[in-house]
C-alpha cells in the first residue's frame, strides 16, 4: 500500500495521453485497481469518523481543524472518484468500449451515479444553520459504500490468501459494528446523563474517567462485550436501556453467527484446498478400516500421506491444471516443469515444442522409501523420470544394485520402445526400487509413442541408449542386425515380386482383351457364313417351284 502514491504518479503519467478528453481508463488494468485502493480510505474514514465526532463530542470539537482538512480531502477524492468512473471503458461482446460521449450517457443515466451524486451533495451548507460541530449533516458520505465493496472484492480475487483476507474483512466490519455501537451507547449516556446510573457511561466530571481516550476506549470494551455475547455488563435501570440492551443482543446474535459461520466456510475451504491438492486420506481411511489391512501397509500409507502433507507434494496437479484452457496449462506446466525436463539428457538436445508436448502428459508419482516402482519381467506401460530422490537397479536377489540413479535421470523406457532383438520383448528389464523418498514423473507408453512419432531424433537417441544397457546386459540378440538385413532382403524380394505380378497381371489382362475381340470375329464370321448359306438354300426351292409350272 506503501509504494501506491508512486505507483499512482507513474500510472497516471502514463494513461493520461496528450488530450485528457480522451482518457479512457480499463477496469482491468492495474491502475484501476489501485484507485480503488485507494478509495477504500476516504470510505472508511467518513464511516468511522462522522459518527464518532457526532456522539464523542469532545473528540469532534478538540481536533476541528484535523476533521475538516481530512472532511474536504475526502470530498475531493469522492469527486476524482466520479471523474475516473466517468472514464471508466466497459466490455461489450469483449471489446473495451472507449467512446466517452457514450461512457457519460451510460454512468450519468445509472444508479450508481444517482448515489455518487448523494454521496458529494454538499450537505455541508447546513453547519450554517446547526453550527460547525454538527459532522451529523455529513452522513451522507456514507453512500459511497458500493465502491468499498467493489474495491474489497477486487481484492478477494486477487490475493493469494482469499481466506485471510475473507477473515480479516469479516473481523474489521465488526469493529466498524462495535465502534458505532460505542458511539451510541455514549450518546445514550449523555443523553441519560453520564454517572445517572450504574449502567451508562460514569461522570464525566469524574478525573478518572474525563479524558477523552478514556471515554472511547471505556465504551468500546463496553459495546464488545454486549456484542460478543460475552455478557458481564451493569443491569440496565431505565426503559431506553432496556431497549438498546435488547437490540444489541439481536444484533449480537447475528454477528456471532457470521463469525461461526464465516469461518465455518474458511475451513470447509481450506479442507477443499487440501482435498484438490492430495488425495484425500480421510476417505482412504475410512476405506482401509473396514477391510482387514495389515499394521504394516496401513503405517506405510499413513507414512506417505504424511510426506505428501508436510513436504507439500502435489500430485493430483494435471487435475487441478484441468480447470484451465489448454494453452494457459501447457504455459504454467512449462514454467513448472520445464526446468527439469530440460536437465533430462535425452530431452536436452530436443526441440522446445517437443518439451511442451510432453510437460502437459507427465503424471507426478511419489514412492516411499523400501518401495519397488516397477519388477523384472513386468509388462512395461510407462517410463519414468526422476524429478527428485535416489532409485537403485536392483538383482532379482533385491540387495545386489547394478546402478542408482537419481534426479534428471529416466528409466523403463527399453520395454515400452519396441526395440528390436530385444530378448525381453515388452516385459521389464530389472527391478527398480526407490531408496528414499522419490518424485517422479510417469509417461504412459500411448504418450510417448504418440510424442516421439512426430520427433525421430529423440526416439533414436532412447533406443541408442535402450540398446546399450540390453547389450550390457547380454540381452540383445548378437543376430539381431543381421535379421535385421535379413528383414531387408526379404522385404525387397516381396517388392520384386510384387512389382512383376503387377506386370502379369497387365500382360494377361491385355491378352483377355485380345481373346476377346477374337472370339467376337469369329462368332460374326459364322454369322455371315450362315446367312450366306441361308441365301443360296433358298434359291434352289423357288427355282424348283418355277420350273414346276411350267
Ligand atoms: N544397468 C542399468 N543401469 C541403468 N538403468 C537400467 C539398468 N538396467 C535396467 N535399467 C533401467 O531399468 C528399467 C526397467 O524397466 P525397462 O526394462 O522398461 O527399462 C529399464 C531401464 O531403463
């Protein structure tokens, strides 16, 4: 709040461009949300001071110079306020709307500016008639309170603490509500007369209780304990008190109800925090109860929730990032993560949209010390890179370590390549078990395979390293290039083959065509042939019938 004045200089220089008319604020920029900072003084000055003034009337007359220059500095800044809400764009189909002919018409025809308007009314006139040390006339200030609001909600969602800040609200708001409620239980013995009796405020008259420090503070602590119920207050003697007796315990009511209620709410939040972010152990509790789990596993998962909790290790983050559009996820899980991935040597000769690709597919895992992340001879679903933590390569005889590898390095990743003339085929190669507590990141195989299709280069250089520890190992088939020419030669013979049927197949269609056309020949021919025979058969019968006549 400190550096505000400052920050406010340079915002101003800035916004206000060469002709003022045309300054047009937007409400979601940083200067905007200062102002209203900013306002939240003024606000709470007119809302704590003019009613102080007008019931501790000593406090009002002795500090009369100090009230009035704060009186008029407020006014000013109420009326800077009604200039910036003038200048205030807003968002129409999300475009900021900058005509200021159009913002006037739009604040000037609103509630808000009726209210604005009340709240600077210059109600000051009326000390002429009732006298300087009536701050009474000035209550209508009090009419700003909708920009308060709209300053403290900015606030809330802003802060990295809402919670805090939520309680902090709630707990300045009944000090507003004790301050007033002190002012007019003072009021109320002046009114009866200060010391009439046991109930109000003692003499004034009295040394002890003259000062003016002690006049305030005596009716706060007594309006704090009407209103937090606390009780322990003088019977009233008269009606009047009886009646402000009766409300404040009404009112009481109801701030003891917010105050439960409202931090009721705080740690039904704070619960839900804790829910998004770990999984949630009361439900895994519950569950472990009623099946019969040994004592063992049961302290091994209370052992890893309590990691979980106290070194704050998220693991549910790809659910709470869910939330968020895909570009916003892919940029906060690079800043997040990218910095380790990078350290990760297959992935530091990569390509940056490569890495991207993959922060947003990472799942973080967390093992506990003893425990094995994957077996010799299990199927291979996913590899994994170490974030975090200390993972030993381990004989079947599970004290022998062949290796330990620890933060920046990946492993699991030889069953889940395909990599050929690899004896194992899909199934794990070694046992891996973490030493301590380790944090990982898992990279299902669909993932990976679906990565490294669009990036060759990496997928050699994990197979290059695969194909060396399984050579280690004794667990690369020696044929294995061999096949692999082999696997060429064949390939090529099948293509020969291939590419002469499709010739033959040409050649045979052509000669069908051939036959074909042939056949239709020949069947014409025979055709012709027979209509020719036709012909002359029938020229002998009408020569034989001809010569008969005659
Ligand atoms: N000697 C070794 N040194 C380092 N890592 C190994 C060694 N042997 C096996 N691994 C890793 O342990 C993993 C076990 O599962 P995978 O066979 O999928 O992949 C294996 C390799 O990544």
């Amino acid at each position: 709040m400190t550096d505000h004045p400052h920050f406010l200089l340079s915002t101003l220089h800035h916004h206000f461009p060469l002709s003022w008319k045309e300054w047009v604020v937007d409400p979601a920029e940083q200067f905007y949300y200062v102002w209203l900072q900013v306002m939240i003084f003024p606000i709470v000055y007119n809302w704590v001071i003019i009613i102080l003034r007008t019931c501790f009337t000593t406090i009002g007359v002795s500090y009369l110079p100090v009230w009035l220059t704060l009186d008029y500095l407020s006014d000013l800044m109420y009326m800077v306020d009604m200039i910036i809400t003038v200048h205030t764009g807003y968002l129409d189909q999300g475009i900021l709307i900058k005509d200021l002919t159009h913002l006037k018409k739009r604040y000037l025809h609103s509630k808000h500016f009726l209210l604005d308007l009340a709240s600077l009314l210059p109600t000051d006139v009326l000390y002429f008639v009732f006298g300087i040390q009536t701050p009474l006339v000035r209550i209508n200030r009090l009419l700003r309170m909708p920009r308060l609001d709209e300053a403290l909600d900015r606030i809330e969602t802003r802060t990295s603490y809402p919670n805090t800040f939520r309680i902090s609200k709630l707990m300045i708001y009944i000090f507003v509500l004790i301050h007033w409620n002190a002012c007019f239980y003072f009021a109320l013995s002046s009114y009866v007369g200060c010391g009439s009796d046991i109930w109000v405020y003692p003499n004034v008259s009295d040394p002890e209780f003259a000062s003016m420090r002690r006049q305030y503070f005596y009716c706060f602590w007594f309006s704090t304990l009407i209103l937090t119920t606390v009780g322990d207050v003088p019977q009233p003697q008269r009606e009047e008190e009886y009646l402000f007796m009766t409300a404040d315990l009404l009112i009481a009511v109801l701030v003891f109800a917010s105050v439960v209620g409202n931090v009721g709410d705080v740690i039904v939040s704070l619960r839900d925090r804790d829910n998004v972010f770990f999984p949630n152990h009361e439900l895994v509790k519950a569950y472990l109860r009623s099946h019969l789990i040994s004592k063992e596993l049961n302290q091994r998962i209370n052992n890893w929730y309590q990691h979980l909790y106290i070194n704050k290790k998220i693991i549910r983050e790809n659910e709470i990032l869910q939330q968020l559009p895909i570009h916003l996820r892919t940029e906060i899980a690079v800043s997040v993560h990218l910095p380790t991935l990078s350290k990760v040597t297959i992935f530091q000769s990569c390509e940056k949209s490569l890495l991207e690709e993959l922060v947003l597919k990472l799942t973080p895992q967390v093992f506990s010390p003893g425990e094995y992340v994957c077996r010799k001879g299990d199927v291979g679903h996913e590899m994994y890179i170490i974030t975090d933590g200390k993972l030993a390569v381990v004989a079947d005889d599970g004290v022998t370590e062949y290796a330990v590898l620890s933060e920046s390095n990946f492993f699991g990743e030889i069953s889940i390549l395909n990599i050929k003339g690899n004896k194992s085929g899909n199934r794990r190669t070694a046992n891996i078990r973490s030493i301590g507590y380790s944090d990982l990141f898992s990279l299902s195989k669909e993932d990976l395979t679906d990565v490294l299709s669009e990036f060759p280069a990496a997928k050699r250089h994990l197979e290059e390293k695969g194909r060396q520890i399984l050579t280690k190992m004794g667990m690369l088939e020696e044929t294995g290039e061999q096949e692999e020419a082999e696997a060429e030669k064949v390939e090529s013979k099948i293509n020969r083959l291939e590419s002469n049927l499709e010739i033959l197949q040409t050649k045979l269609a052509r000669l069908m065509v051939e036959l074909e056309s042939s056949n239709h020949k020949a069947q014409a021919r025979m055709e012709q042939l027979e209509w020719e025979l036709g012909d002359a058969a029938c020229g002998d019968v009408w020569l034989n019938l001809y010569s008969s006549r005659l």
